[in-house]
C-alpha cells in the first residue's frame, strides 16, 4: 500500500489526495494482492487439512510421508510463499547475500515457459522419433540388421574386404547376456578395428570423446539433491539404454524428462542445487576410471589379437554403470579420509563446497572433447579434403548397403548429428531457464549465437561442457541485483 500511495502522492500536483485518488489507491493494492492472497489462503487450508489429518490419506501421509520428506522439498514451499513478497520500491534495495532471492531482487520476475515449453517438448519427441527412424527402420532398410543377423550366424565379423574374425560366443556364462554382448561387439568391432579405412575409428573415437561431458553431466544430475524420486536419479539406467537403442533415440527423451522436472521455479533454489563435496570430487576420477580408460582400451594397437579386441568391447559395453559405481566408491573414500581429517569449512565456502569439483569436472572433459575436435579441425585444414563432411553427413541413409561396416558406419553418423542435435536444445533451453528465472541475464537469442560459435570452434561435447560450467557457477550465486535498481 506503501507504494501505491507514494506513487499516487508523486502524480498529485496540490499534494493533497481526493476521496476518488485514495479511492483508486485501495483498488490498485487489492489488484496486486488479490491473487497470491487467494493462493497463501489456498495453501492454508490445505496446511490445516493435513495437521487435522481429515482424511485417511491425509493421515497416512501427516504421519509417513512428510516427515521422510527431504529438506529441500519443505524449503521449496516456503520460496513459493515467500519470494513473491512486495518490497518498498522507492528506495534502493540493500545488495545482501542470501542463499535465495526475493522476486524483485532478480533480472525479471520468473515466468513459465508457456506455449515455447511445448514446442521443446514437441522437438525432443520428434527428434526421438527420427532416432527410431534413422537408426533403427533405415538399418532394416539398407540391409544392417540384416547383415548382423548373418554374422552372428556365422560366427564370424566381417572387417573389410575378405577379412574376417571369429566371433567369441562367450563373455560372462549368462545367455541371454552373452547373446547382447555378440551382437553389440559384431556392431563395434569394424567401427574401432577397421584400420583399413582410418576414417571409421578416427570417427567413434570423436563420437565417444563428445559424448563425454555428456556423461559426466548425466552423472551430476543424477546426484542432485532435487533430482531424487525423479526419472534423472539414476543414469545408469539411461546409460544403459543408450548403449542397447543409441544415444540418439535416448538422450532426447532424457532431455524431455529432463525439461518437464525443472519447469518449476522452485526447482532453481540453490538449497537443492549443492551435491555432497566428497560425491562431487568423485565424479571426476569415476569418469576418467569409468569412461575415458575403457574407451582408450578399445584402440590399442592389437596385432592379430581379435578375441582380446572383443573382449575389450565387451568390457567397454556398461561404462555408464563403471562410472556410477566408480563414484560410489571414491565417494565412500573421500568422505572416510576427510572425516579422519576433522576439516571444519569456513562460512564463506560451506554453501558451495562442491563447485570447485563440478566446474573442474565439465573443465577436463570438455578440454578433452574440444582436443578431439580442435584436431579434426587441423587435419581438415591442412589435407584440405572433404573428409570430415563424410565422416559425419550420410549421403542416403536407406541406400542398400553391401558391407556391415559400412552400415554401421551411417548408423554412427545418424547416431552423433542426432545427439549433437538434442543436445543443442538442452543446452539452449537451459540457459533461457537461467534467462526466465531471472537469475541470468543471457537472453536466448545470446546464448543461440554462442552454442552456434561454440559447435563449430570446440565441437557439441565441449559446448555443453562450458554451458554446465557457466550455469553452475550462476546457480550457485548468493548475491543478486533488484529488478529497481
């Protein structure tokens, strides 16, 4: 009411208000107030219900549920009662660090994504269908599926040419698991072993190096506190998915799951944000042990080895699950060692312990990522060929196909512009959230222009690296400007 009435003594030349003036002063304040007092009053009936437990349903959850609940989901309701609140908005709003911030103390005023929202939703679904179509129906088409169902037959994995290997039936004494171990190390062994033609492993070896902050992101969110309960809480399983599907047909419905949890804008508060320090310092050395050596082991230099080769595959098939079960480990070990330390933090860095780790994690697999891009780029410039347009763009990716290797050479072609597709959307998306939230004041046309900038001189992993970088040091800033100021 403060601030209507100042404002109305502002526009009033004499200084002195008429009935009609104060009149339309009251009309103003129960304009502002009327429909987050009608939601506090909503929220306090309903409070009251479950202390009254007036229901059996009610009682069940007043006495098991919400005392389970987490911290951070009782937290979320209070910012929706109280980060709407008015302020004086005539003088300067004092600069303080507080671990959430009022509405008026951010960019803008958050807003939901409305009628764009279900556009992202429509662009994952659709780009999860062409997934299906480009992947699975045109390896039916061009005679892939075909060809691996032979091989498997025959027991033998046609390289190149006349060369062939036997196939190893069997890996770990289970069936029906050995049985998915010889059709994915069939799919794989002429991508990395096919030395004949450099261009197929040169080219898994940029998809799988791409793909790398990706996991370690997966890894991250897996571990946020507001991600529990929900469909992102276990990567391994979506890990396990891409591996079996394509990471092409997955991660785009991963990212849908993940654009429908962050809708809310309490799932921005920071109190959820934060990781445990030990979990966050694992997730690196769990990657690199997890993803980046069993990787390096696919391309070794085996001469007439090709059941070690085939075992290597194998082995590399459930990394999503090494890297889980890799931070478990170190976490459990990192956390025993500091409490054997008795560290006690200091209050300027308790509430974002764990941001050194997660900012030094999306450093080094991005680094990693760009060097693999950085060095295709070279050789483009300095062969002058048009290699790497071939290396990734299919001609026709339903043209019937002679060889398995080639075929399964499209398949990683449609495979990588897929993710590097959705994953171009997620980053972009994240940042608007950012930019909507009020808590960033990159606009979404900004952030277009840089992914555009950042896919063509570091690559798609690298990309969304720096955008993970960039977006968990604004998530976890305790100081904010007023929207008055």
């Amino acid at each position: 009411m403060t601030n209507h009435l100042v404002a109305a003594l502002k526009r009033c030349s004499s200084g002195t208000l008429s009935t009609a003036e104060i009149s339309k002063v009251f009309e103003n304040v129960q304009e502002q107030r009327e429909d987050r007092v009608w939601e506090l009053v909503k929220a306090s009936h309903a409070r009251q219900r479950l202390e009254c437990m007036e229901t059996p349903l009610l009682k069940l959850a007043g006495k098991y549920l919400i005392p389970n609940l987490p911290r951070y989901k009782l937290v979320d309701k209070w910012i929706q009662i109280y980060s709407p609140s008015v302020s004086l908005n005539m003088i300067p709003q004092p600069n303080k660090e507080r671990e959430i911030a009022y509405y008026d103390e951010r960019f803008r005023k958050p807003s939901s994504r409305g009628l764009a929202g279900v556009l992202i939703y429509a662009a994952y679904f659709f780009l999860a269908w062409l997934g299906h179509r480009q992947l699975k129906v045109a390896g039916t088409e061009n005679g892939t599926w075909a060809l691996l169902r032979q091989a498997m037959q025959n027991g033998s994995i046609p390289l190149t040419g006349d060369i062939e290997v036997p196939l190893r039936r069997v890996y770990t004494g289970l069936a029906s698991t050995d049985l998915i171990l010889q059709a994915l190390v069939t799919v794989f062994s002429p991508a990395v072993s096919n030395f004949s033609r450099p261009g197929q492993p040169l080219q898994v070896l940029y998809f799988l190096a791409s793909i790398l902050p990706l996991m370690a992101i997966f890894t991250v969110e897996g571990y946020r506190p507001r991600n529990k309960w929900t469909l992102l809480a276990i990567p391994s399983v979506w890990g396990v998915l891409y591996q079996l599907r394509g990471i092409g047909v997955i991660a785009p419905i991963y990212f849908a799951a993940s654009a429908y949890i962050s809708s809310p804008i309490t799932y921005f508060s920071p109190s959820s944000r934060n990781l445990a320090p030990s979990t966050a310092r694992a997730i690196l050395p769990a990657v690199l042990v997890g993803y980046v050596l069993p990787t390096m082991m696919l391309f070794f230099p085996l001469e007439n080895a090709p059941v070690t080769r085939q075992a290597f595959i194998a082995l590399w098939q459930p990394v999503p699950i090494y890297v889980v079960i890799f931070t478990e480990a170190f976490s459990r070990i990192i956390k025993r060692v500091e409490g054997s330390k008795s560290v006690t933090p200091s209050t300027d860095n308790k509430f974002n312990r764990d941001l050194p780790s997660l900012q030094m994690l999306y450093a080094v697999t991005g680094c990693i990522a760009a060097c693999f891009h950085l060095a295709w780029l070279s050789s483009w410039f300095v062969s002058g060929s048009n290699f790497l347009a071939r290396a990734f763009i299919p001609v026709d990716s339903f043209a019937q196909t002679s060889a398995l290797a080639d075929g399964i050479f499209i398949f990683f072609q449609n495979d990588f512009l897929l993710v590097s597709a959705a994953s171009l959307l997620w980053s972009w998306s994240s940042v608007w959230d950012l930019y909507r939230m009020g808590i960033s004041n990159v606009s979404m046309w900004v952030c277009l222009a840089g992914l555009a900038v950042g896919y063509v001189a570091v690559g798609p992993g690298a990309t969304a690296a720096a955008v993970w970088y960039w977006r968990e040091g604004v998530m976890s800033q305790r100081k904010f400007r007023s929207i008055s100021q």
